[in-house]
C-alpha cells in the first residue's frame, strides 16, 4: 500500500478500480465483487422476465430473505468467531413452536409468544455455549447435537408433531402486517441487520469477535476473555434463530415444528457468498445481506421464468463455490504484490 | 361457444391487465410439492393432457422437496407477480401456504385445493376462499387398502397390523391410516394394529420402522403405509428378512415404482390415486369455473385397488389412468 502515494499522481483504471474496492471494503464493510455479481443478476433477471422489476416483487423478494437473512446475521457473527452453529435451523423450529404452544396451548397472554420465541433460542445457544466453553467439547459436535435435540423438542411440544394454528391478531402482524406498505419480516431483518452490523464493525464486542476468530491465542494475550465472549456469541446467535423462528411463526400464522430443515446450511451459504471466512476472522454483516439478497435474486427470477427447483439449487451450489474461487484469487493477488 | 370463450379471455385479460403483457392464452399456475415423486410426475401429466385440451397454458412450478414449507410459500408469492388467472396449489402442510392463498384471493385469483392438502376448518378459519378441492378421498382409500387387506386374510383373522403414517401433522397421511384403522376395525376385529408410527413419507425411515416392529413381533401379517415410497421400503425390510410370503403389504398412490414391484411380487397392492386424472380434473374444473360455471366444493377422483391380478388382467378399464 505504500506505493499507492507515488502512483497516485498518475492513476491507470486498475489503480482506480483497487481504490474503489478498497472503499467499498474498508468503509461499506462489503467486497464490491459481491455487489456487482447481486446488480448484474438484477440487470440480467429484468431483460428475462417482464414480471421481475416492480415494487411488489422486490418486497417478495426481501420477505422470501427474511427468515434466512436473520439466521444469515447468526451464522455471520458465529463463523466470524471461527465458530460454527449448526442448530440454527432446528433452533428456529423449536422457537416459533414453544412460543405458539405458550399462548394457543397454554393460553397464555400474546406476548409471551414473542418472549418464548426469542427465550427458547436464547435458552438454546446459551446451552451450546456452556457446553462448547465449560465442557470443552467441539462447536461441531455440540451444535450437531443441538439440531437433533432442538428438532425433536419442537416435535414433542406440538401436539402429534403438527403445527399449532391460529396466533393472536398482534403476533400474527409481525409476521403478515405491513407498516408503511413495508412487510413486518422485512422491517426486523433490516433493523436486525443494521444494529448487529454497527455491532460486528464498529464495536468493541465486534472488533473483539473478529480478533478472537483470527488468532485465538493473540486474543486471549491481549486480554480478551475468550471464553465469555464465545458464549455470549452462541447465546446470540440462539436468539436470532428465535427472532427467525419468531418470524417463520407470525408469517404462517402457525408454529410450525419442521420449520427450518437445513437453514442453517442456507444461512452458511449466505454468509460466506457475502465473503464471510470460514476459518474467522473476517466477517460482514452488510456483505451477508448481499450474499442473502444474491440467493434470493436468483430463486425469484428462476421461479418467474419457470425454471424447476432442481436447476435453482445448481445455480445456487455454483455461486457459493464461485465465490469463495473469487476470495482466493484475491487473497493469492495480496499476497503476491 | 367461441363466445363464451372469448368472455372468459376477456375477463382473464382484465385480470392481467396490470401485468406487464398479457399473454394470448389464459396462464395457469400450477404450484406442486416437488416433481421427485413419480405420483407429481403422472399429476403434472394429467395437468398437460387437460390443458392442451382446454387450450390453456399453464405454469407449474414446484419445491426441492416436499419438506420445503417456506421456499413453497415464497414460490406461491412469487407466481402471483405473474398473475394467472388460477392458482391450483398443492399445499405441503395445511397452513404454510395461506398468506399467499389469502393475496390470491385479494387479487380475484381462484384458488384450487389440488390433492387436498389443505384443512377445511383450518381454510375458513384464516378466511382464505377455496373454488374447490380435488383429489381422492384419503380415508376411502385408507379404508380401501383395509378392505383388500381383509379380503386376503378373512374377516376372522387374528394378529399383529403396522400402520406407516405420514409426516407428522400432514393430514393426507393421517386421514389414510385412520381410514384404514378404522375400516380394518369394523371389518375384522381380530387384527391389530400393534403400532401407528410417522414415517415422514421416508422410504429409509420406514424401512427402520419396519424392521423394529419385525424384531418385536416376528408374527407381522400385514403392513400398510401411507405412500408407496414407504411402502418399498418396508418390502426390502420383509424380504430381508425372509417373511416376504408372510406379510401382506399395501401402499398408496400406485405410483409406477409400486407398479414394478407389484409385477415382480414384491409389492402386495396399491390403492392407487390415479394422480394423472387428478391433475386433469383439476384443469377441466377449472375451466368450467372460470366459464361462469358451477362446481362442486369437493371434487372426488376415484382410486383403485392395483394388486398383481388387476394389474397384468388387462380387464379393469380404469387402468388407462394408471401411469
């Protein structure tokens, strides 16, 4: 980077085009390869269908990312951790479940379906980060483990394993209310997302999370309690997975104890397209969203032109494996110059 | 006649008037489960034959698998950007689709219940307006596949009966085996059903189910499942196990991998659904709704009893359907 000052008086386009990435990276939080692939699949999508560009369809568009944008956010800060959380999916299940059956079963007040939501995946991920910090037993395992727990729970709890219909007119406008013409879900996973991305990039907590995710031990050197922060990680990503199941529930009018199967993988992919590492250390929530927005983009236009499910997960398998080639070659071209 | 069709575009153009284009032909849409079942794959036949006849086109579109309950709503949402003048929908679970169905009903769009996936009580509750539902009746066929049972064994058999249910909460799975359990009681007494268990319309999971019952009561003289896929996996289990001239197996749906194993006398029977003249149905209702005319709230397709006999006699002319 220090050469940029003596090139700078003569700038060629590949210099200004590192500038501007370097802008978007430093500034925005987001890799502009990212947003580019996210405009040209919009570009590509309005030439191809008629029905794609309007007000309607992108709000579809961004109700159809809710849930998974909001485990996306989970997945983002755990992996940026070098954590991972595979009960995400069966978490969220668990949530709209246990916090239909308080107020439909149990016949409790409306707002303990909120409460037991976000309390049961609270409750969740705090366990998970018990286990993982005190017991000292692989993320992997333990959350592996909290997806078949959580799943079967979620089972239990609903009566004949089906879903609990028929929640209270001010939980179901959380999920079917549209404030603003704007759908509920849409205005939580941008809300969601902007507090957790002024979270990851601008706090102490983030910084911390980004520290401990790139090399634990310099971490923990520098005095950060490794520990406490893993398990307040997992106990926020638990709860996420409840505000998703809290969601996944209003949306449906239901809560539904399959809600959820292998989102934890959806919201992985999300994560890592928006160019969130695998291994830690480097994670956005702004880049997720984008990563979000690019699977949810490319399913929307394939449902318009008709194009079966089957081809759509192709498409969606090639661009994360596209993705990360992507990184790669980045990291490679840094290291080299 | 051309008049009237003529009408029916009319109004079917008004409807897509706000759309970008309208297309010359009225649009269907289709939304099924998922296409990796043969049963949505003989519908979607029976969809084609009954548009090409109506002069229709259609526009079906289905999930990855029939446990994608959101992806199936987002699909629904998405299809009504595209405004078609029906919406035939195959709901994976009674209540995951009625957000959309509810808009469709805002934007005038007819909704079909196609393969009655959808709860009545639960539909009218929510206030989501259904021209009609159509499949064959589950609890008949439950009660069907019970019948040949009996009608193999005699109405004084006694011993130990499994039931492979659904998906748990899926109420075309449970509306089958409670048919058949109830039939099976009335008819003979002396089966039991030793076990009810979900085996969510999975073969592997069925085929484990049936293995554990087999290890409890060795004596097993008749399984019914509540698809055929399960139905084939609870065969290589018997078969496995050497009780293959023992145990009577009925599935439902008569799917063409059923059909193969029937022939090959594996499979005892299927109560087959004839899903190709389900789907067929559902397009000719639609049409004659949207012609101005009347249809009955409940459509029932018939379904029919497939054992090697009926399937190799050639003299059941309900056969044509069975694809």
């Amino acid at each position: 980077m220090s050469t940029t000052d003596i090139k700078r008086s003569q700038p060629n386009l590949a210099e200004r085009w590192r500038n501007v990435q370097f802008f978007f990276d430093t500034t925005m939080r987001v890799r502009l390869e990212s947003l580019i692939v996210l405009a040209l699949l919009c570009t590509a999508m309005t030439i191809l269908s008629p029905f794609f560009l309007s007000l309607s369809n992108f709000l579809n568009i961004l109700l159809a990312t809710s849930t998974i944008g909001v485990l996306a956010i989970a997945a983002t800060l755990v992996l940026s951790s070098s954590g991972l959380d595979l009960s995400l999916g069966s978490v969220m299940g668990l949530s709209g479940t246990a916090g239909a059956a308080l107020v439909v079963e149990a016949g409790w007040p409306w707002p303990f379906a909120i409460a037991g939501s976000l309390g049961a995946g609270a409750l969740a991920g705090y366990v998970n980060g018990q286990l993982i910090t005190r017991a000292r037993i692989p993320a992997f395992i333990v959350t592996l483990g909290m997806l078949g727990i959580a799943r079967g729970l979620a089972l239990i709890i609903a009566p004949n394993g089906g879903a609990i219909y028929g929640l209270p007119d001010p939980v179901v406008y959380l999920g079917q209310g549209r404030p603003l013409g704007i759908p509920s879900p849409v205005v939580i996973l941008v809300l969601t997302a902007l507090f957790a991305h002024y979270l990851l990039a601008y706090s102490r907590f983030g910084r911390h999370t980004l520290a401990m995710g790139d090399n634990e031990g310099a971490a923990r050197a520098t005095g950060i309690n490794v520990e406490r922060l893993r398990r307040t990680l997992y106990t926020l990503s638990g709860t996420l997975a409840g505000l998703a199941g809290l969601i996944f529930m209003a949306r449906v009018n239901a809560g539904d104890p399959t809600a959820g199967i292998s989102y934890e993988l959806t919201a992985i992919t999300a994560a890592i397209i928006g160019g969130t590492s695998l291994f830690g250390g480097k994670g956005s929530i702004l880049g997720t969203m984008i990563g979000a927005l690019i699977m949810g983009v490319l399913q929307n236009g394939l449902n318009l032109l008709a194009v079966q499910s089957y081809y759509q997960q192709i498409a969606i398998g090639s661009v994360l494996i596209l993705a990360v080639y992507i990184d790669q070659f980045q990291a490679t071209k840094e290291r080299k110059s | 006649m051309i008049r009237i069709k003529s009408l029916a575009l009319a109004s079917v153009a008004v409807l897509m008037s706000t759309a970008a284009f309208a297309a010359d032909k009225p649009l269907y849409g289709v939304l099924m489960k998922t296409l990796a079942n043969p049963f949505w794959g003989a519908m979607e036949q029976g969809v084609k034959a009954g548009a090409t006849a109506a002069g229709v086109e259609y526009y079906l579109q289905a999930v990855e698998s029939d446990q994608a309950a959101e992806p199936q709503l987002n699909t629904c949402n998405t299809m009504l950007e595209r405004k078609p003048a029906v919406m035939i929908t195959a709901a994976i679970n009674s209540t995951i689709l009625l957000p959309c169905l509810k808009k469709a009903n805002e934007m005038k769009i007819p909704v079909v219940d196609l393969d009655n996936n959808l709860d009545p009580d639960i539909t009218k509750k929510a206030g989501v307006d259904i021209a009609f539902h159509i499949g064959s009746n589950n609890e008949m066929a439950g009660a069907q596949g019970a019948g040949f049972v009996v009608s193999k064994l005699g109405k004084d058999a006694k011993g130990p009966v499994l039931v492979i249910e659904g998906l748990s909460g899926n109420i075309t799975g449970k509306h089958r085996a409670d048919g058949f359990a109830n039939e099976l009681k009335k008819a003979a007494p002396g089966l039991e059903i030793v076990a009810s268990l979900p085996g969510d319309w999975d073969r592997g999971k069925a085929a484990n189910i049936t293995n554990d019952i087999l290890t409890k009561h060795p004596d097993l003289v008749a399984i019914f499942c509540a698809n055929d896929g399960m139905a084939l996996g609870a065969v290589e289990t018997v078969f496995a196990a050497n009780k293959g001239d023992k145990v009577i197996i009925v599935g439902v749906d008569g799917n063409s991998d059923a059909v193969k194993s029937i022939k090959a006398g594996r499979l005892t029977a299927s109560v087959a659904q004839l899903p190709y003249l389900v789907g067929k149905q559902a397009v000719e209702n639609v049409k004659k709704i949207l012609e101005g005319g009347k249809v009955d709230n409940v459509v029932i397709v018939p379904t029919l009893v497939l054992t090697k006999d009926v399937i190799e006699g050639g003299k059941e002319p309900m056969m044509e359907f069975v694809k």
